[in-house]
C-alpha cells in the first residue's frame, strides 16, 4: 500500500474512533450542516462495504469448503429453522455489529460461528459459562 493510500486510510480510521466518544457527550443528533462530507462518511459506512476503498488487489482463490465451515452453515440453518434468529438478524449481526476489525479479520464463516455463539449467550439459550466449558471441552479432544 502506498503511503499516500496509508496516509488517507488512517484519517479515516481516526476520525471514525472519534464518532463515538463524541456521541456519548452529545445530549443531541447534529444537525445536518453540523456533519461534514468526512464524519458524514464515517457515520454511514458500513464494516462490509468496501467498494471504492483504496486497497491491495486482492487474489481471487477456488478452495473447497472445509468440514468446520460447513457444520457452521448447519448449525446456523438449523438456529433459524428452530426460531432463534432469522436471516435479516444473523445477517445484520455478522456484517455489521461485528465491527470493521472483526469483520475484516475473520473468515466468512468465522464471523457466522461468532455470531451464533453471541446469538446463545444473548438470548439466553446458554450462559457464557457454558460456552467456555464446551469451547474447552472440544480443545481437549483435538490435543
């Protein structure tokens, strides 16, 4: 990445980190010409939308789905036909609630089995305790 293409990403980053401090000390929305062309693309930008972003090329690879990525798909189908979650939410929670870092640093499935772990614990169908306890009961079957 060129240090002109840095440069630029990095006052974006900046500004973005500064939206939501200074929403907790606004009692108030800003009005619309309170918002400049730079904190108005902060605030509406979404972590997946990425068209027109100064980046690397990114390499197109085919790979076969692995066998963990492919119980995720199960196990979320299989939380929407029970109710917990419909698509719009996992959606909505695997896209944006994630955040940019989360979004950009996980595989595509990864962020599915973050999502449905976060989907249990909040809606109370397990304690997070539980979870932990099982995330360690399965790391002790592949050691």
């Amino acid at each position: 990445m060129s240090s002109a293409i840095r440069q630029k990403v990095m006052k974006h980053l900046e500004i973005v980190k500064q939206l939501q401090p200074s929403l907790h000390q606004e009692t108030h929305a800003p009005s619309p010409d309170q918002v400049d062309n730079e904190h108005y693309r902060a605030y509406t930008r979404m972590s997946h939308d990425v068209g027109g972003e100064p980046d690397v090329p990114i390499t197109w690879e085919e790979k076969e789905e692995e066998v963990w990525e492919h119980n995720t798909f199960v196990t979320c189908e299989v939380l929407a036909w029970r109710g917990i979650w419909n698509a719009e939410e996992r959606r909505r929670r695997q896209n944006v609630d994630v955040g940019q870092t989360m979004y950009l640093g996980l595989p595509y499935y990864g962020r599915w089995l973050l999502t449905a772990a976060r989907i249990l614990v909040d809606k109370q169908y397990i304690t997070l305790t539980e979870l932990s306890d099982k995330i360690d009961e399965v790391k002790k079957r592949y050691e």
